[in-house]
C-alpha cells in the first residue's frame, strides 16, 4: 500500500507557522547592516550624478538602505526636490515610479 497520497510531506522546521516565523525574523535580524554615514563629498557627488542623470535621461544603479539592507536598482530618474527630500525614479525592470527620500540614498552611479 502507498501511504503517501494525498498526503502532505513532512516538514520538521516549518510544522508550526508561529517557529517558522519567529526563525526568519532571527535570520532577517543578523542579516541587517547599520546605514552608512556619508561624507560630504560623497553628498555631492551623489548631488551632480541625480542632477546629470536628470538632465540627461541616463540610466544609474541607485544603491539605497532600506529595512537594514543596502539595496541596488537600476533606473532612470525622473524627480528631484532637493529641499522636500526626495526624489522619484522609474525602476527599470517594472517600470514602476518609486518616490523615496533623498537621505536613504548611498550611492548612484552611471550604468
């Protein structure tokens, strides 16, 4: 006789949804890095790169912290507002608008 059907499969770590969650917020934890601080120069740097990339219709790679992680796009921006903190820029694999602040950002370069 064959036992095994319509039967689900054994799951030793996942059988209880509540240690399986609480296992992946510990994972999620150690994984998380503190934002980097950047220097001045780097500010400005990142400044020229969104105003050029602006002007010019270039894709970047836009590295940004976000949830204790350094996340990289890439994308072409669309909005700056140097004085609201924020810009928008068009992700290229979706082609979604993300509006994000302009203090999360860590680096941007040219693709």
């Amino acid at each position: 006789m064959n036992y095994d059907r319509g039967m689900k499969k054994w799951r030793p770590f996942a059988s209880m949804p509540e240690q399986y969650t609480g296992l992946q917020e510990v994972i999620n934890k150690q994984a998380e890095v503190p934002q980097p601080l950047l220097t001045e120069e780097q500010m400005e740097q990142i400044n020229f790169t969104l105003i050029e990339a602006l002007h010019t219709n270039k894709q970047v790679y836009l590295t940004y912290y976000k949830n204790g992680q350094s996340i990289t796009d890439t994308g072409f921006i669309q909005f700056v507002d140097f004085l609201g903190n924020l810009f928008v820029f068009i992700d290229e694999v979706f082609e979604l608008k993300n509006k994000m602040r302009l203090s999360e950002l860590i680096d941007v370069r040219f693709a």
